[in-house]
C-alpha cells in the first residue's frame, strides 16, 4: 500500500508540478557533509525510497538519511556489500534497493542485503529499470536482470557508462558513441564523430525531443536526424560534463568541475559559478525527491538540498545598496525600503532595486520609518532626524532641526495635529505653513508632549489614532491613551502596563491589537483585553508587525513569520498556527529567508499581492496568493524493534514468549528543520493516550504482559499544527505455558475448588466452634440461672433458720391467692410468737437464743405440710400461711404440744420455750393484708391474756369489704359479728 502512495505521489508531482522557474540564488539550501555523519564527502549517485529515506552512495560506504542522522552500511557491518565505493543506485517498483559498486551488484531486500548471481561483474557504471519493470546494468557490458540472475546482452558491445529511457527507447551510453534499443527491441548503434581520444558518454539526459550526451570531452547533442552536435557552454575551465539532470519543472541541469548551467523552456536562462574555494561545487549527483526538493551530490562538498518558499527574498542581486533594511512603504506601484543608505525603490515587476534618496538628502542615511500625511508629504524617520519630501516626486521639502538628535520610530496624524514618536518623548506639529522649501524648517513649530503619567525621556514605539479619537501611544514601558478630553494615563492592565510595545493598530471589527517585544499581544479595548503568548500556544513572544488578510492574522517577529486564524482567536483559541518563515533552528542562515528586523512603525507593507517585510538581507515578500499553502506533511516510519540488541523490522510480528523488554525505534524523513519533529506514540493495548515524545525516536516498554499490540507514531513540523497519519505495526507475544487461557482457566478453577475447600473446613470448625461455644453458653446459661435463683432463693430465705423471709411473700403471695381462689378454699394465716424470748437472749446470750430460733423452725418444718409456707417473720415472730387446711385448730394444737414435748434442756435452757399464736382464716371478700393484721390483734390478745396460747379467728359473711372498719379491737369486731372465734386460753366478755 505504501509503495503505491509513493508511486501516486510521483506521479502527481510530475504532472501538476510548477513549471516556473526559480533562480538559483533564491533556492533555500542546507548543506551535510562528513562533520554531519555522511561517511564520505563524495556523493556519486541518490534515490529515494518509499518510506521517504535518501539513500546515497560514497566512495566510503552506502547511507541512509532521514533529516537527521545518516545511517551507514558498509563492508565492516554489511558483509555481503561487495565494496564501498558506491557507483549506482536504483530503488525499482517493488522497492528493492540495487547497489552497483567498483566490485558487483547487490540488492537490499527486507533490511538484508543479498547477492544477485553473477553480480560480481567488476565495476557497476549506471542502473536503470524501465517503465515495463527490467532492470538494466551498465558495466564492462551491458546486462539485464532476469530472476536475480545477470544475463549479458550480446547486441551491444564494450563497456556501458550511462542508460537512460526515452520515448524512442533504451539508449547505451558507451564509447565513441551511443546505443538505442527501440520497443521492437532492435538494436541500432549511433557513432560519434572521430576524435584523437576515445568519448565515454557517461551522462544522458532527453531534453525537447532532443538526446544529450557528456563526455569528458564536453556536451552533445543528437538530434531526430542522428546529427551530432557539440554544445559549447561558456566560461568553462574543464571540458567534462560532470550531470546531466532534467527536473520536474521541465528544466535541464548541466554541471562541469565548477560551474552549474540550467535551461528552462529550451532556452539557457542561467549560469551558476561553484568555484571549490565555496561551500559547494563538483556536483556530479543529483535528484528531485518526492516534495519537490532537489538534491545536489558533490564529489568534494557532500550533499545540499534545495527548496522553495511561500516567501520570496530579494537582497544584493536585485541590486540593492546596503542588505540591511529597517523599513518598508508602498509608494505608487513600488516600494520604499529604508537602509543604512537611504531609501531604495523596489520593483516589484522587475524586481529590482534603485537607490531613490541618497544619505546625503536625508536628516541621517540610517532609515527607520515612513509616513505620508494628508497634504501629501512623505515624513521619513532617520536615526537622527526626520526628512519630509512631496510624496509625489519624492523632491525633497524640508527637514526638522529639533529632532536632529532623536532617533524617528513612528508616526500619527489626528485631526490637523502630525505625532512624532521618538526614543526621547513624544512630540507634535500642530500646523505646517506653505512656502519655499529652504523656509519650512525655519518655520515648522515641534513641541515636546508633556504628561506627568508619561515619562519626559519615554521611548516612543508605535502611535494609532482611533476612530473615537482616541491616541494610543506604545512605548518601551507601557501603554498609554490621550483620550478626547486630552486626559493621558496609563492602561490599567497587568501586562500592557509594563510591557515593550512594537506595534498599535485596529483590527476591521474596531478591536485594538497591541503587539509586545517579549509578552506576545494582545486583542480588545481598554479594560476588556485578551492576553496570548507562548505559554498560549504561540511559538515566540515577541511582536514586530501584524496584519490581518481575510481571516489570517499574519505576524512577524525576531524568528519569523506565522499566521493563525482570527476568527478563532476572537474566541480565545490559537488554532491553524502555521510558520511561513521559521528562523528559529541553527541553519536558519540559508535554509531561511531570515526574517525579520526592527521595532516600531514601517515594519511591514502590503504591496502587489505581497506582504513585505525588512530584513538583514534586503526584504522578504510573503505571496498573499500562497499564504494558505502548507508543507507536505513528513510521514512517520517504524524503523525496527530491538529486544536484546537484535532489530526485527516487518509490519507484523510474532515473538517469542520470552521477549518481554521492547525498544521501539521511528523516525521520520524529512528535510527541512527535521531536528524539531515532533512525534507521539501509542502501544494500543498498553496505553490509554497518546504519549508525547518530543523529538526522541524511540519508545520503551518493559515487562510487557502477553497479547496482541499495535504500535502507532504520528509526527508534525514545528511549524505546523496538523498531525500525520499514523504508521503501524502489529505485535504478537504470545504467552508462557503457564499464562496461556487453559492453563490459567485450570488455575482458576483449582484455586476456586482450593477456596471451596477452605471454606469447607472453615465452615465446619466454625460450626463446631460455634457448638462449642453454645454448649458453654448453654452451661453458662444453666449456671447463671442456679445461680440466679440461688441468690433469689437466698433473697427470699432467712439466714439463720433457713426459712423463708418477707420477701419471699411479696414475690409468692398472688399465685398462692390465685390457688385459693381456684380451688375454693381460704388460706390461713398463723403468726407465732416465742415467750418472753428476750429473756433468753438477755439470760443465756444471742447464741443460745441463736439455737432456739432454728429448733423452733425445725418443728414448725416437722409439722407442716408440703403447701404450707412457713416464714420468719422477725426476730422471734414466724408466719403460716396454710392452703388447704381442713382443721385449723388441730393444727394450732399440735404445734403447741410439739413445743411442749420438745427437749429445750439440750440448748441449756432451764424451762421449755412457748409461744403464743393468732391465726384468721381468709374469706375470699378479704384482702391478705387485712388478714395479716386480724392475725396480729389475734396474737397481741393471747399475749395479753397470759401466753402460750392460740386464737383462731373466723371473719363471718357480714365482715364490711366495701369500707373495711378501723380495726382497733378485736372484742368490738365480734360484738358486731363480723368475727367469731376459737381459743385455748383467750376468753372474750
């Protein structure tokens, strides 16, 4: 595909090419030799390749160019190259790259050079592939190639030292004459006339349906009739025809030891002298390559390369008087340019310089400015001075005495008031009288514009009045504006207050541009201003002339001319930034038209479809017409892949599992500031963007993960703001055993299973912990609740008896109710109380009476009943409370017979312990609480009548439940009978 382009490419350039013609002096050149890395400085033979590379042959080994670096191959690293003396090169249409050297033929096939059988035929003098594909070589013979094999071709005889196609066919270049095979492939010899030494024709060329012919005896021609005639060249020191070269823009290259002579048209237009003593000379190489450059090879200078330009140079051989220009006019149909002489006039139909002022008619010959004002005069602004001439004859007026000593930059004129900015202040002229000449100056007034905003000394750079009459005044400080009511002050902007300002003007939809020395410019009005610069996008800071055609700001400064689009400035953007004279890189001496020069007003005019710049070399001229034109885009080549110190090349590659550590090596041929290509790169598969290299040609990966990639560079010229296309190449790593799809999918699974089973046995010792942990719960749980009733049994038992205590009966007391409410049958409650207890305690002591209490709780337990309660009551006091007793009485009874009976004599009492008893059976219209305090006035009555007794209480059905009455004795109770009774010992009156 890309051999096609190339092809397309050619054959584009050939057909649409410009047949104009372009001195020789005005070509652009940049010159390499050996100190830039040719391995030789004699260039024999060039061709370009499809990839865009110069390929050119030395005397000391075979280089490949790409702009930047030569890349040689020779014998020492090229075995299979029979010799280094290179003598011929073909690229052929399949881009295979033929090398004739003093010893044999080899060709270059996929970055390999191979032999070709037979090749080894001594010296290789020419090579040539016709339009039909046959590659021919001409040396001790003639030879065509035929399946990579050499075959002589016995119709010509003797050795061959050019070929060359036509029209008419294949012409011999050989001794003493010349060869043609037609298309009929016959063969027909051509005789030279008899000279007393043999004629080599080693050079051809077809020129007007006319052959000629260089031999070392001088240049030929043969003619439709087979006439010979001798082309005699003037001013040649040797007869020898080094070239002969025809170019794409039908012109004819001749070249002798010293001399280059160019025929355009048919006619000889131009005789150029390359004595050795200069940078170049003995040119015996030459091609076109595929943007149009020409390439000059020389047998003692190396190479050069010739280009044009959108800009064209006119200096000292347009006759110019002094190269070094500071300001440009246009003036009727020409042009002024003011030099260190006067002011020349240019032509721009001839194209030729006239000096028109002379240094003697002006203030100083130094001219720095023009302006013509409304009466017609022509101010010019010197180093020292200003000189005003009728702007008609250029006839000279008057000149200003007061300005003598200031260097002139600008000019301004506002209503009948002329403006005259110096590099000591600002002036003015209000009104310039008629008259003589010789009597202007005496009566011209200048006055010094005093301000105290603006510095008495200020240097004065450029002045514009605006349409609001407004007069902006750019200084070396700053910025400042006089506005109608003649108030001056400075522009309150944090740049333009500061800054070194070169030029002032408005823009046709009434914005201001303020240009800067070193702060880029600015666009707007006062306090509403857009600031670019380099950190913007710009390509340098500084501003010497501005102007705006169409929609293309065009700019000139120190290192160039660039324009960008303005409608997208408006928006705040640089966009379309193209460089149409870039002098920023070190050859900018010759490959650049060195532009531009000065600060202040005249700095740039347009002019006959040109924008004219001065210069240190005479003016430039920037073609309108062409000013949207750009430069064939350089196009990026991968050049190989290293891994290891070995280089594989190919656009699609395989490797080896192993080779995981990429250097990634691109360039791109290009010849016109190549050094500042700018490229980036992307390993699709790798990186998410674009990686921004700058001007380094390779990239690095390491440690790469297995999989497909695609790498891609793009490359653009400084000076320009589009991309490339993209070159690719696609790259194959394939994975380790261990990385590949099967493998990681059995991994996975493994580890999944591997998982599974962990989780397994995690589970299970989780389950089993968590038994575990259950199980203590569990006991815990058990433990605690024993615990918990132990400590409530204990809160509800006495300590000393073992009984239960009160509490025990607020936490028992409703189910016990409940019970008896269920079962129908009343509880009865018992309070017992020990006999004169105290007693015991005061006689026998707290641990005898200790002893009692528990042997009391001891029978109350032996005589009571599962479902009886038997609490301690308090201190000596116990309480029953009975359910479902059937006789109560029998029961009060016995207890008071087992205190009887009991042994008391055992705890060393003297007498046996009593006690006396009240009881009440509960009746389900009484509360426990009333019954509790019957119980307690039952047993108080015993105690007062004697002890050692019982009272048994019966509350009768007319006991008040509604409104219980105060209970205060027992005696009224029953008198009402609301109660009656059953006693051993209590009587009742």
């Amino acid at each position: 595909m890309r051999q096609l382009v190339w092809v397309l490419l050619l054959l584009s350039l050939s057909t649409l090419a410009d047949t104009r013609f372009t001195p020789y002096a005005d070509y652009l050149y940049r010159i390499w030799s050996v100190e830039a890395g040719l391995p030789q400085i004699s260039v024999q033979t060039m061709v370009q390749d499809a990839d865009g590379f110069i390929w050119l042959g030395t005397q000391n080994g075979l280089a490949r160019f790409d702009g930047v670096q030569f890349d040689v191959f020779n014998t020492a690293n090229s075995p299979n190259l029979p010799s280094n003396l290179i003598t011929s090169l073909l690229i052929d249409a399949k881009q295979q790259l033929w090398v004739g050297t003093a010893n044999g033929l080899v060709k270059r096939v996929a970055q390999q050079f191979e032999t070709v059988s037979g090749g080894r035929i001594g010296n290789v003098n020419t090579l040539l592939e016709t339009v039909e594909g046959q590659v021919w070589v001409g040396a001790d013979q003639l030879y065509q190639v035929v399946n990579n094999e050499l075959l002589p071709i016995s119709e010509h005889q003797g050795e061959v030292f050019s070929l060359l196609q036509s029209p008419k066919g294949l012409w011999v270049g050989g001794n003493n004459g010349v060869g043609l095979f037609t298309s009929a492939s016959q063969y027909q010899w051509f005789s030279a006339a008899e000279t007393a030494t043999a004629i080599q024709f080693h050079e051809l060329g077809f020129y007007n349906d006319t052959l000629w012919l260089g031999s070392q005896l001088g240049l030929f021609q043969l003619t439709p009739d087979a006439s010979w005639l001798p082309v005699h060249l003037p001013d040649v020191a040797s007869l020898r025809i080094e070239l002969i070269f025809t170019d794409q823009q039908d012109g004819l290259w001749i070249s002798t030891l010293n001399k280059l002579f160019r025929w355009h048209n048919g006619q000889l237009v131009e005789q150029i002298d390359l004595p050795e003593q200069q940078d170049f000379s003995w040119v015996e190489s030459m091609m076109q390559d595929a943007h149009g450059n020409l390439w000059l090879g020389s047998r003692s200078h190396g190479v050069k390369r010739l280009r044009t330009a959108v800009t064209e140079r006119y200096g000292r051989e347009a006759g110019i008087t002094d190269l070094y220009t500071w300001g440009v006019h246009p003036w009727q149909d020409n042009l002024l340019v003011g030099s260190r002489q006067g002011v020349e006039l240019f032509d721009p139909s001839t194209q030729r310089y006239q000096l028109k002022i002379t240094g003697e008619q002006l203030a100083n010959p130094f001219v720095y400015s023009f302006f013509a004002d409304n009466a017609k005069r022509l101010w010019v602004g010197t180093r020292s001075g200003v000189s005003v001439f009728d702007e008609a004859s250029l006839s000279p007026l008057f000149q200003v005495p007061e300005l003598a000593h200031l260097l002139v930059t600008s000019f301004a004129e506002q209503d009948d008031r002329l403006w005259l900015g110096t590099n000591g202040g600002l002036y003015y002229i209000d009104q310039i009288p008629d008259g003589e000449p010789a009597q202007l100056s005496k009566s011209v007034d200048v006055k010094v514009y005093e301000h105290p905003a603006l510095p008495s000394d200020v240097r004065v750079r450029s002045i514009y009045p605006d349409k609001e009459g407004q007069l902006w005044i750019g200084t070396e400080v700053g910025l400042f504006v006089l506005d109608q009511q003649q108030q001056l002050q400075a522009v309150k902007d944090a740049i333009l207050s500061k800054s070194f300002i070169t030029k002032v003007f408005a823009l046709p939809d009434n914005q201001l541009f303020i240009g800067t020395f070193d702060q880029g410019f600015s666009i707007g009005q006062q306090g509403n201003w857009q600031h670019f610069n380099q950190q913007s996008g710009l390509p340098g800071n500084g501003v010497i002339h501005a102007e705006l055609y169409e929609d293309l700001l065009l700019i000139s400064n120190f290192e160039g001319v660039y324009r960008l689009n303005y409608t997208a400035l408006r928006t705040g953007q640089i966009s379309e930034l193209y460089l149409l004279i870039d002098d920023r890189r070190p050859d900018g001496a010759s490959d650049s038209h060195r532009c531009c020069n000065g600060a202040g007003d005249s700095k740039g005019a347009l002019l006959a479809g040109r924008l004219w710049f001065p210069t240190l070399n005479g003016i430039v001229g920037v073609n309108l017409q062409k000013v949207r034109e750009t430069a064939a885009l350089p196009q990026p080549v991968i050049t190989g892949l290293t891994i290891n110190n070995t280089l594989y090349y190919g656009e699609k590659l395989t490797l080896a599992t192993e080779q995981r550590d990429w250097q990634l090596s691109f360039s791109a041929p290009y010849f016109v500031q190549a050094p500042s290509l700018q490229f980036r790169y992307q390993l699709r598969g790798y990186d998410d963007a674009w990686i921004y290299a700058g001007n380094r040609r390779d990239a690095f990966y390491t440690n790469l993960a297995p999989g497909h990639y695609q790498f891609s560079v793009q490359v653009k010229a400084a000076a320009d703001y589009r991309w490339s296309d993209s070159t690719f190449i696609s790259i194959d790593l394939p994975a380790r055993w261990y990385e590949t799809k099967w493998f990681i999918f059995f991994v996975f699974n493994a580890v999944l299973l591997l998982l599974w089973a962990i989780y397994q046995l995690r589970v299970s010792a989780l389950d089993k912990s968590q038994r575990r942990l259950q199980q203590l719960v569990d006991e815990r749980t058990a433990a605690l609740h024993q615990a918990n009733q132990r400590l409530q049994q204990m809160s509800m038992e006495d300590a000393l008896t073992g009984l239960y205590n009160r509490h025990y009966l607020s936490q028992h007391i409703e189910p016990m109710l409940a019970r008896s409410k269920r079962k129908q049958q009343p509880l009865v409650w018992v309070l017992i109380d020990i006999d004169h207890f105290k007693q015991i305690n005061d006689v026998y002591g707290h641990q005898v009476g200790d002893a009692a209490l528990k042997q009391v709780a001891l029978i109350l337990t032996e005589n009571s009943r599962s479902s009886d309660h038997i609490l301690r009551w308090g201190g000596e006091e116990f309480l029953l409370v009975l359910e479902e007793s059937v006789n109560t009485q029998l029961y009060l009874e016995r207890l008071q017979q087992a205190f009887a009976t009991q042994n008391w004599q055992q705890l060393g009492l003297a007498h046996p312990l009593t006690c006396s008893v009240g009881a009440i059976h509960q009746p389900a219209q009484l509360n426990w609480e009333t019954c509790l305090q019957l119980a307690d006035l039952a047993l108080y009555q015993v105690k007062q009548q004697g002890r050692n007794g019982y009272l048994l209480l019966y509350p009768t059905a007319d006991y008040p439940t509604v409104q219980q009455p105060e209970i205060t004795s027992l005696a009224q109770l029953i008198k009402q009978g609301w109660l009656t009774w059953q006693s051993n010992t209590v009587q009742f009156e």
